[in-house]
C-alpha cells in the first residue's frame, strides 16, 4: 500500500488531534482557543496529514502587513522528513499572497535550519524561565483581576505598545485562566498593564505581560498578582533576552533559566519593534 501525505489548510473538525499532538510535544493549546484562533479573520493554520492521520501543523497570526507563525510541531515518527520545512513554505506562501512584508516566529534551536533555509535571519533571543507560585504577595493599590470590560482598554495598550491588538487572544485567555488575568488601571483613563496566564505543560504559563511607558512600577505588583491567584504549580515565562528589569524581577521570585529560543524574522525589520528592544534592554520600556 502506497503512502500519501496531504498538506491541507486546518479545520475547526482537526482541533482535538491538534490539541493532543501539541500536548505530546510539550505544547499547550486548549481546544476553546484552537477553536477561536481559527474563527479569527485573522488566525490561520495547516496540518499536514500522513495516511490519513495528522502528524504536524504550524498556526498563522496576520496583523495587517505583519504576521506571527505558531509553533512548529510534528509527531516524532515523522521529523527528519523535510515535513516540516513543506508546513512552514505553505504558510509563507499563503502569507505572501496576502501581501504581508514582515513574518516572525519564535523557534527551538532543532527547528532554526528549517527557517534559515527559507532565509529567515534572527533578530532576538528569548529566554524561557521557570519558577513557581506564590502563597502570599501584596497587590499594588491598583491591581485587580480583569474583567471583560477591562479587554478594550487592554487592547489599546497592546496596539500601542506593538502596533497591532490581539483582542482575540486576551479574550481566550480571560476565558480559559480567568484566575490568572490581572490588570494595573489609572482610574477610568485606562490600563497601565495587564498580565495573563494560561495552561502549561506541567503547571503554568504567563504572559503577556505588559506595563505602560512610564508605569513600570506596575510590573512587578501585576506578576505577584498574577503568581499568587494561580493554583499551586510550576510556572514558565518567556522574555526577551533585552528585557533586563523583567528578568531581573522573576529572578528575584526564584525563577531560573532552562531554554532559550530564537525569534526570526523574514522580510522588512519594524522599526517600532527595534525600537521596542531599544527601550527593554534601557529598562525604560513594557514588559512581555
């Protein structure tokens, strides 16, 4: 019997298998936010198939000309077969034809060749730290779990602060982890900064975790907020190698680092993302 592999965009029906097969990978990505991700306008995905089973899949984020590939995820019994670089061309290919000039990802260093060959260049280092909750934390004055009101001012501070908004994933989150979401507001005028969480593989994730210019000191108020509301369990985060005062501060709560990942980028740089890194790494900017 013949082999037949099927590159094919992903259905809301293939959720549950891609949930499972990202799981096994140590990837957490609930069914409700698969689901909602490819309800977006915006959100996108592509699974490729091997005798009928799906053995990989990569998600697609557009904003505007800008776009954000998912993780890369394939079953073990089918790496090394160059599947992985056909997932990624597919999704470049689409994202061409809709005109976007700037395409990043976030990538292991196993998966590095496979983006270097399509001539991504890398242009940040993530560091992934893991730590645990917290029992006991103050809250600053103005830090309050979120609410669904909250999201339209987080929203903003997120366009501001990226150039794009992710409405649709702070919902997810709110939904998903509302335990785990928090918000630093200035009265009726808006957030500060917000923080989120959701499921980890074990344990937790956070972010994004974001303070406004100027309202650093909400940084470190919004993460114990967010690590003492948390159930009891590890706890992983993700910051950019430039953002010292985040490290710094999970540091200082115990947190150490185990991975570090590349982000690449193929296309024109954003000048507000430069400018972004620029303001990290002078502690002077938000934190994600």
């Amino acid at each position: 019997m013949l082999s037949r592999t099927l590159l094919r965009p992903m259905a809301v029906e293939d959720v549950p298998t891609v949930a499972a097969l990202a799981a096994g990978r140590g990837y957490v990505a609930t069914e409700s936010a698969l689901a909602r991700h490819l309800q977006d306008p915006d959100g996108a995905g592509f699974v490729v198939e091997h005798n009928g089973a799906i053995v990989g899949v990569i998600t697609v984020s557009l904003h505007l000309d800008y776009a954000l590939l998912g993780p890369l995820v394939l079953a073990p019994s089918h790496q090394g077969a160059g599947l992985d670089l056909h997932l990624v061309r597919r999704a470049f290919s689409t994202l061409a034809r809709r005109g976007v000039r700037t395409v990043e990802a976030e990538v292991s260093p196993e998966v590095l060749p496979v983006y270097r060959v399509l001539g991504f260049v890398p242009v940040e280092e993530t560091i992934v730290l893991a730590g645990h909750t917290l029992t006991a934390a103050p809250k600053g004055p103005s830090v309050r779990r979120a609410e669904a009101h909250d999201l339209l001012d987080v929203g903003q501070l997120d366009a501001d602060t990226f150039g794009y908004g992710r409405k649709g994933l702070f919902l997810s989150l709110l939904e998903d982890v509302p335990q785990g979401a928090h918000v630093a507001r200035r009265g009726a005028d808006g957030v500060d900064g917000f923080v989120f969480a959701s499921r980890g593989s074990p344990g937790w994730s956070l972010g994004p975790w974001i303070v406004a210019r100027g309202a650093e000191s909400a940084a470190a108020p919004l993460l114990d907020a967010a690590l003492t509301s948390l159930e009891p369990g590890e706890v992983t985060v993700r910051v950019p190698a430039s953002a010292a005062a985040a490290l710094k501060l999970l540091q200082e709560r115990g947190f150490r680092e185990v991975a570090r990942l590349g982000r690449v980028r193929f296309g024109e740089p954003r000048s507000d993302l430069e400018n972004l890194q620029g303001e990290l790494a002078r502690g002077t900017g938000p934190i994600y």
